[in-house]
C-alpha cells in the first residue's frame, strides 16, 4: 500500500444569509438588525473577541500587514458585529451588510454536514428569540438576492426584470504548499465546473453574467438552471469575491502557518439545503487536494474554455452538454467526465485511504448518484437527495397544479420559500427534509450546536471560556491576544490540522494557569511572542517621534532567555490570580463517524405541498 503524503483535511464552509425584517421589503434589510440586537445570554459564547476587517477583501490585503496594532482599534465594531457560539461557530456581519455564519474547523466531510446544519439551527434558535423580543425576521439559505416583493415590483414598473445579486456559501480546505497554485488551478477549476451537476441548488431564471451590464435585456433566457451561483462568475482565476468572480479564488488567507499550508477557499458552490450534495462536495473536493498532494491526479479534464462551461452546464438541465478538453483534443459529456472522476477518486481512496470509511462512502454516495442519472426516472430516484432536481420537481408540481407557467410570479417565489431556514414552518422543513435522504442524525446535530468538534476550534474555544478576563482578541482563528500586567502575549495555534487531544488539554485548562504557560513552552505548534502595550504604542506614535516602521517597532520576537524569564514571571503571577477559580471545560457532544441508513422514498407522500 503506498503511503499517503496528502495534509489531513480540515474544512470548514461560511454561508451568507438572507435576513428580511418585518415591515421593510428588501431583502438584504435585515442583516445588520438580526446580528447587533442578539442578546449575549442567548448564546452562551464569548463576544467580541474576532479580530475580524469587513473591508480588507475590498483592499486585497490584510490590515495586519499594514499596521501589527490595528485589530485593536476594531473593539467596538466587534463588539456588535461578531459573536462567537458555543459549537465554536463565529456569527458576523460581513459587507453589504448582510448575516454570515462560518462552521468551526472540521476534519471529515460528515463532521463537516453536522456542525453546518447545527449552525443552520442556531440561526433559527435566533430568529425564534428575535420573534419573542418582538423582533420578526425570516433568514434564507440561497445564493440570489433579488427573489423578494421589492425586487419583483421593480421588474413590474419597468417592464423588465432587474438583475439580482449574488450571496455565497464558500468552502475551506487546508492544502499543503508543496503544491503550486498554477497546479492548483489547471486541475481544480474542471472539477468545480463539472461537480455543479451534484451540489447545484437549483435556480428559476437566470441573471447577468459576470459583471457585465445590468440591463434586463442582457439577462440569460433560461426557465430553470441547475446552480445558484454560475451566472455570476467571469474569470478563471483572480483574488476577487464580490465582481468579476473567479472560479477558482487565490485569496491566500491561510489562519496557520504560511510556510507549510495553503487555505483552499473554494467560492463557487451553491448553498445546500438536502445534506447529500453538502457531503459530496466537502468529501470529493478533499480527495481532488489529496489527490493533487500525493502525485496521483493528472490534467487530463483541463477544460479549454472554463467560464462558458460553467453557465452552459448550469442551464442544461437534460444533462447533454459537451466540454471542450484540452488534452483529450476534443469533446465529452460532462457526465462522462464526473464518472471518470468517481473512478479515479475510488481507486485513490482505495490505494491510499483503504481504512478510512468516510472516503469511501463518499465515493460510494457519487456513483450511486452518477448511476441514477443513467436511467430514464432519474428524476424521481434522485428527489429528496439532490437540491436541483428536488426544487425542478417541487416548483414544476406546483406550477402545473395551479396552472402557471416559469414566468409567472409564483415560480420565483417558491424558489426562495424553499430555501427558508425556519425549522417549523418553511417548506423544505415541513414538505422535504422529513423524508430526504439523511447523512446526520437529529440527535447528532442536536449535540453540535452545544459544542465544538474535537480540533482546533475546540481549543481556541477553551481557552476563551476558560481566561476570559484575559483574552483581548482571537486573531484570524489562529492567534489568540492575552493582556496581562501591560503588556500584550500573542499565542499563536500555527497549524489548523491541530486535533483536540482530551487527556493533554482537559489537563491543562482544569489546573491552574501555570500547567497552561507550560503547554506553551513544550508544545511544538506553539509559539508566544510579546509586543507592547496598544496605549503606549498609540501614544508614542501621536507624539510624533522617530520610531522605527513596522515590523521592528511594537512587535518584537523574545529571545530564548527573555521567553524563558517572561513565562517565570507571567506563570508565577496568574498562578495566584487563578489558582482559586480553575475552569471547568463542559461536557462535549461524542462525534460519531457512524451514517445513518438510507430513509425510502414513499411515492405516496404529499411532497409538493397544497
């Protein structure tokens, strides 16, 4: 068996939200009012400790580079803006402004499906506390503002229907910098073309392509496509998240060591509702990484024109489009290309991962579903496991029940009520998800929105519950500001594929503090460096003297001996201001790799609703 050399795969997945607020039609109005009027006992968590800029992917760069103190001056933004949950899920209001959640560090794709439906349940939980504050909002999971009575009454009064923008659900994934982003992109771009036909979400209508003009006529002619986000995507390659979108992202923000990782921050995938193509898409695209990582994957799916593929599969919902492949020197059916895919991905999986269960019934879900698509019902075998043909045959129902056509109103419409996150009464929660084809269990979910999972962000989480008084900030996930007697400590957690070791770390955070300065001192993924005080520094810099430019000036790395002696001393004098109030870390949900058994399609079900 050859030996893997592929970096364990952490992912994690960020999904902007819809918010409408009671009484204005628009519906990115909400977004702001659903996140600053959260009440903190309502979650438990810690509050305004993410150093976080809504505005550096505006500047394409990190504020951090700029100015090593400037996360200080954001406290207030943050206080509002940016909460952390106890499943160690971070809530934020990102540009627009709209609601965003991002899933704490996950380490397989079904640990991934669990931790993002128990943030999609901590969103209702929210929305249920807002509505007995006497606050009324409802939160959306789909990728295309633009589906509400605001929106639709323009188009009216001009005749022509107005453009609508596009919200994201972005994936994550740790990459090893032996791998070159020029590989990168010529052997990641085919697959997030060609994937679009398992994790679409399904969309009535199209949109403006790219950032092109947003002129009604200029909008695509197409009843119903199979992914969310294609139309608004015009480049191959770029560092852009906002305009002129790129199928394959370069914005490196790594949240680890740079030297050794890479952070994957994959932008064009749709937000699932059903959890199959959620698991597929985080399992499959880990194998590609691995794949690429350990030598095996090739460029033989290259595709010659990658944009344009990319729209035309997703308008093509009879599932007959050609791609051009460079090295194949001619055409293929995209679905002949995923089944290649699914060979390969088996065979490797086989190779190098013959005991890792979750791999394989990844692969195992893909063929299942590359096969239903081989036969004539494919349609009704693949209802309740696929968002695109789950919402084609949901809305077609619909339309021909009630005599309407695509264009009518009530197409859009339900598009959008089927990406409702109300747990009580949206339509996929009432209609779809009792009966769909399960990967979690309730209980297990149930168990995620009470804790993190068993990695990094476990750590990073204990640690801010268990020193609350002296955690000023977590820097980008990886670094967490402790102030104590004047003076600034950076710890930093450098590698994201960290795991949560109970024995070492229980140890460590129940005893007094001092056990902790010493998992500093002797852990090899730690590091603390001391840089002065932000008042000080703020106030050398008003005087105007002659101070040295960043990096030399208020950031300045310990020598052993310095270290050494700074650990004496901070240990010694937190050792007597902690030693009465140890923390308790609590009770943890058991992740399970266990899956649940495939739920039957019952034909006799109302699953279109009244």
């Amino acid at each position: 068996m050859p030996e893997s050399r592929a970096t364990p795969k952490m992912c994690g997945i960020e999904t902007e939200l819809g918010v409408m607020h009671a009484g204005s039609p628009a519906a990115y109005s909400g977004g702001f009012a659903f996140v600053e009027s959260i009440e903190p006992e309502w979650v438990l968590g810690a509050q305004g400790i993410f150093s976080w800029d809504p505005t550096e992917r505006l500047r394409k760069v990190e504020v951090s580079t700029l100015n090593p103190h400037s996360f200080f001056q954001r406290q207030m933004w943050q206080k509002f803006l940016n909460i952390l949950l106890p499943n160690g899920a971070r809530l934020y209001v990102d540009i627009g402004p709209h609601t965003e959640i991002s899933t704490a560090i996950c380490s397989d794709p079904r640990m991934l499906v669990i931790w993002n439906r128990a943030c999609y349940r901590w969103i209702d939980r929210l929305r249920k506390l807002h509505e007995a504050a006497g606050r009324n909002f409802r939160v959306f999971r789909n990728n295309t503002a633009g589906d509400d009575d605001w929106h639709r009454a323009r188009s009216r009064k001009r005749g022509e229907r107005v453009p609508r923008s596009s919200w994201a659900c972005h994936e994550n994934y740790t990459i090893s910098r032996r791998v070159s982003e020029d590989d990168l992109i010529r052997k990641d771009v085919p697959w997030f073309v060609m994937r679009t036909i398992v994790i679409g979400a399904g969309k009535v209508g199209g949109d403006c392509l790219g950032a092109g003009s947003h002129r009604g006529s200029d909008i695509v002619d197409v009843d119903f496509q199979i992914s969310q986000r294609a139309d608004f995507f015009s480049a191959v390659a770029n560092i852009e998240t906002s305009y002129n979108r790129p199928i394959h992202n370069t914005r490196n923000v790594v949240y680890g060591e740079e030297k050794n990782f890479r952070r994957g921050h994959v932008i064009p995938g749709d937000s699932n509702m059903l959890e199959l193509p959620e698991f597929m898409k985080a399992g499959l695209t880990a194998i590609l990484y691995m794949m690429m990582e350990d030598g095996v994957l090739d460029h033989r799916f290259e595709i010659g024109h990658p944009v344009g593929a990319f729209h035309e599969i997703s308008w093509d919902t009879s599932l007959k489009k050609r791609v051009w492949l460079i090295n194949h020197k001619g055409s293929r059916l995209a679905l002949d290309c995923l089944r290649d895919y699914c060979d390969l991905f088996g065979n490797y999986v086989e190779a190098y991962h013959p005991e890792n269960q979750i791999l394989k019934r990844v692969v195992a879900e893909f063929a299942s579903v590359l096969d239903a698509f081989g036969r004539s019902d494919w349609r009704v075998s693949l209802h309740g496991k696929l968002d695109w043909v789950t919402k084609l045959n949901f809305i077609e129902a619909a339309l021909v029940k009630k005599g309407k056509t695509w264009q009518d109103d009530l197409a859009m419409r339900l598009d959008c009520e089927y990406h409702d996150n109300n747990h009580e009464s949206g339509i996929f929660y009432t209609k779809i998800y009792p009966n769909s084809y399960r990967i979690t269990t309730d209980e297990e979910i149930k168990q995620a929105m009470d804790g993190p999972p068993p990695t990094r962000s476990k750590i990073v989480l204990e640690i801010i519950k268990g020193y609350p008084e002296l955690v000023i900030s977590s820097d980008f996930w990886h670094r967490i500001t402790f102030r104590h007697e004047k003076k600034i400590y950076s710890l930093s957690l450098g590698d994201p594929t960290e795991l949560w070791n109970e024995e070492f770390w229980t140890r460590s955070l129940s005893l007094p503090f001092v056990e902790f300065v010493d998992v500093v001192r002797v852990h090899p993924f730690v590091e603390v460096v001391r840089c002065e005080d932000m008042w000080s520094t703020r106030k050398t810099l008003g005087k105007g003297e002659d101070v040295k430019p960043y990096p030399d000036h208020g950031l300045r790395v310990e020598t052993d001996e310095e270290r050494e002696d700074t650990h004496k001393k901070w240990s010694k004098a937190l050792y007597e201001k902690l030693v009465r109030h140890p923390p308790r870390p609590p009770e943890q949900p058991v992740y399970s790799g266990d899956f649940v058994p495939q739920q039957p399609f019952d034909e006799d079900d109302d699953w279109f609703g009244s």
